[in-house]
C-alpha cells in the first residue's frame, strides 16, 4: 500500500509545480482525501518512511500534515499514527442525500453527460451508510447463517461445474429457478413453473429490464403515490413518463379509464413502501380488469412479504386469476442480504423466452455458484428456518420501537396504515414540520433516518410528513439510545414530548 502511495504522490507532484514543496505536498493530499483516493479513517504512512519513500526532507512531510491537520482533514491520535478524519471538511458543505442540486451543478462545469444523465444525478438519492439506527430496510445480517451457507458454497466449489464459471444463457441457476417454483407455490401461491423465472441481480436490474424491453420512450407507467425512490430514477433514465397515482389504506387507488393506457403498472401490494398498507382484494381484481383492458403488465413487487408479524400472510396477485397480466417480482436482499444481489422475476410463459435473451445480451448474467448453494439453503429447509427466527426477532424489536413512541409522543404519531409488516415504521409528523430538517439535524448525531416527503414525486403540493424508522438492524439497547436523540431533534423541530 506504501508503494501505491508513495506513486501516487510522486505523479502528483510532478504535475503540481507552483509554489514550495511542502505546499505542492499538501495540495496534493488534500485533493487526494477530497476525490475519495484516500479513504477517511486511514493511516496515512509515517513522516520518516514517507520521506525516504519521496526522496524528500522529513520536515516537508511534517510540514504539510501539519497544515493539514490545522485544516481539518487529518487528526494524530496516540498509539494510532496520522489518520484521515472521519468527516472532511467538504462534507458539512452539502445536504448529502437530501439536496443533489450543488452537485449537479458542480458536474455540469467541469465535463458534459446527457440530459437524462443530469436528471438523474439531480434526483440521486442511494445512501452512503446503510447500516444503524433508524436506517430502513436493512435487515440484521450478523444473524445470518453464514457458516451453514459458507459450507454449501466449499462443497459445490471442490467438484465445481465448468458452466458455473461461465455467463449464465438459460435465465440464471436452473437449480435456484427449480427451488423457488417450489417455494414460491407454498409460500406465496405463485403459479408458475421454471420456464417463468429468469433471475436477476436484484429488484433494480428487473425493472431497468422490464421498463427497458416492454417500454418505448416517452410510454406511460403507473406508480405508486408515494414510491420507492429507486423506482423513479430507473424509469427516469429510460425516459419513460412517470404517472404517479395515489394510494390509501387499501393501496393504490386505480384509474378505471385513464386517458393514456399505461404499459406498466407498478405496485408493491402485500406491503405498501412506504405507507405500510396492502391492497385490498377488491382494488386487486380491479387492477387485474384495468390492465386487460389495457394490455399493460402489472408488476407485482412482492416487498417484505416474508415479515408478517400477525395474521396470515397475503397471498400473490400473480396467482389470483389464471393467466393474469401480472409480472412477480422478488429479492433475497432483505430475507439474506443486500450484497448477495439475487433476485427473479416471474413472467408469463409468452414472455420468458424473449426476456432472458435480452436480459443476458444487457447484463451478461454470473454469480452461478452464488445461486446454485442458495437452491441448496433453501430446499434443505435453512432458507425457511431462517425467515421464521428472523420474524420473531424483528417482530420483538418493531414492538419495542412502538412502544417507545407511544410512551414519549403518542399513539397518534404511528401512521394509520402501519400493518404489522415489513422492516421499517413511518413515524407521522405534523405537516408544518420539516421531516428533511429533521433526518438532516438527526444524521448530524449519528442516526439515519428518510423523510417521507422525499417519496412523493410531487413532494411541494402533496406530501406527508414523516419519518421511515427501520428497527431490523437495531438491538433494543440501541434502539433506546437512538430514539432518546430523535426525540431531541424532534424538539428542537417543535414537537412537543410526553416527559
């Protein structure tokens, strides 16, 4: 790492002549600490090694880290050595997530993207942490079982298959296809066979493919009011037109003779994102009639369905009529993992054929071993035995949760169509506060949370106000402390406690 270092300085150096050597050093690490180049929290090498490494004075290494701590991008701890700080100055300068307007601008001085790029990079909104109080969606991954699966995968690696070490040209792991035809049929009532299922690498590649090949620029499709945010942006980039329509305790709200037929239909039915509610079954074979009439494909986002904490799960709405208009869509990113990016679409046997085609000619499908020890997790009963574990323990951690609001703000500040599922809570707020404030001002402590505002597309006139509060991840000694600093910026917004 001190080699790589130590070039990358040299490089630099040559190209920055103006001014003394101590200056030109410290420019140059500087702008290496901006541009990500080094990371915050490392160990930059010791004045003395770094010296010989450059050829250079010892006192000129010292001299611009110096000028550089004094600035406040590096710290000397002790024991520890000369490390990058955690926060860097540039970082208080911007709203992150919340406000991408700076950096577009920024993008748009210095080189040229597309229009669509632009548009894009404005409504960006994926996080830097994902991890911690309240951070929604994130399951507990240290309470996977990794060494069951980890031995699953060494045991498919010593007689491996050469085809698993090759691009994937039937629609992903015929063994994985094989084993959720079967889950999927118990669990979820889904009606298909393994000549429907085409896996992908998570939710965002399905509806990149799907928006892609059954869309034309400027097609309309029909999303949820409010929606995942990651929705938007993939349908944005591929320049369809976004109708948002409205939800309520029932789901989305169907427009029985819209003016434009919409190609597609997208829906999270067992469990609303983010509100929380499941579409009724009047409002399902209401849209299953609506999408007959108007040859477009609802795509079914079967979101959290596995983490029902009372009651019976819901069934699928793909499996509610014979031959319905209706594309299912699942992950293994909230049950397992996010990085393990496995997830499927199930499509109607009409379309099968020609989707996996333009699927492996856009991603060039891989992550075979991956795939094939996850068919293994889940037909020897550990994928099942592990959503049941998980169920108990998240259900124990959103109780608690709930509790801790009713106690110090009120019954009145869990949203109404809060339905006993999923991994996050929407904490309801006052319209006249600011839910971006607050997620600003609690992020500023260490607590990430999302405003509900930012899911409206048409945030200025129609938005709720609210928080999403994920508890999956937390511990309940954790969550305790966390909540004690949310009800500080919740003060420090107007919001009046129960001491």
């Amino acid at each position: 790492m001190r080699n790589l270092f130590g070039d990358y300085l040299l490089l630099t150096l040559h190209q920055d002549t103006n001014g003394k050597l101590h200056q030109r050093l410290c420019r140059c690490l500087r702008k290496a600490i901006i541009e990500g180049v080094i990371q915050p929290k490392t160990r930059l090498p010791a004045s003395r090694d770094l010296a010989n490494e450059l050829n250079i004075s010892r006192n000129t290494i010292l001299a611009a880290y110096e000028q550089l701590r004094a600035e406040g991008y590096l710290e000397t701890r002790i024991g520890h050595g000369t490390l990058v700080v955690e926060n860097i100055p540039e970082s208080y300068l911007s709203t992150a997530e919340f406000n991408q307007c700076e950096i577009t601008r920024k993008v748009q001085s210095s080189f040229s993207l597309s229009q669509r790029g632009f548009n894009l990079l404005e409504f960006a909104s994926a996080p830097t942490q994902q991890w911690g109080a309240f951070f929604p969606g994130t399951p507990d991954v240290t309470e996977f079982p990794h060494h069951i699966f980890s031995q699953i995968q060494a045991k498919l690696i010593k007689t491996p298959d050469i085809d698993q070490f090759l691009y994937s040209q039937i629609g992903g792991c015929f063994e994985l296809r094989s084993a959720l035809v079967d889950y999927l049929r118990v669990t979820r009532s889904v009606k298909c066979d393994v000549d429907q299922i085409i896996i992908t690498e998570g939710i965002h590649q399905a509806i990149d493919l799907l928006s892609r090949t059954l869309c034309d620029m400027n097609d309309p499709v029909w999303i949820e009011e409010p929606a995942y945010w990651g929705i938007r942006n993939i349908l944005r980039i591929n320049g369809l037109d976004i109708k948002p329509i409205p939800v309520d305790s029932e789901g989305i709200i169907p427009i029985e003779n819209p003016e434009q037929s919409p190609k597609l239909i997208f829906i999270t039915p067992s469990h609303q994102y983010p509100l929380g509610s499941h579409l009724s079954l009047d409002r399902r074979k209401k849209l299953i009639q609506i999408a007959r009439k108007n040859n477009s494909w609802i795509v079914e986002d079967d979101y959290d369905s596995e983490f029902r904490f009372s009651g019976q799960p819901y069934p699928s709405l793909q499996g509610l009529e014979k031959d319905s208009p209706v594309i299912y869509m699942g992950t293994f990113s909230k049950t397992i993992y996010p990085s393990l990016r496995i997830g499927y679409i199930v499509v109607p046997k009409s379309l099968f054929l020609p989707l996996h085609i333009l699927s492996t000619e856009l991603y060039r499908g891989g992550h075979l071993i991956e795939q094939k020890a996850l068919a293994e997790f889940i037909r020897e009963g550990h994928y099942e035995a592990h959503i049941r574990r998980m169920r108990l323990l998240y259900g124990k951690r959103r109780e608690f949760l709930i509790s801790l609001i009713h106690r110090y703000l009120g019954k009145e500040f869990v949203h109404e169509y809060n339905d006993a599922a999923g991994l996050h809570l929407v904490l309801k707020l006052p319209n006249a506060c600011d839910d971006v404030a607050v997620s600003i001002n609690a992020k500023k402590h260490g607590i990430y949370l999302r405003p509900l505002s930012q899911y409206y597309m048409y945030s200025q006139t129609t938005a709720h106000k609210g928080l999403l509060l994920g508890f999956a991840c937390v511990s309940e000694k954790d969550t305790l402390v966390a909540f004690g600093i949310l009800l500080q910026c919740l003060r420090e917004e107007g919001i009046a406690t129960i001491n």
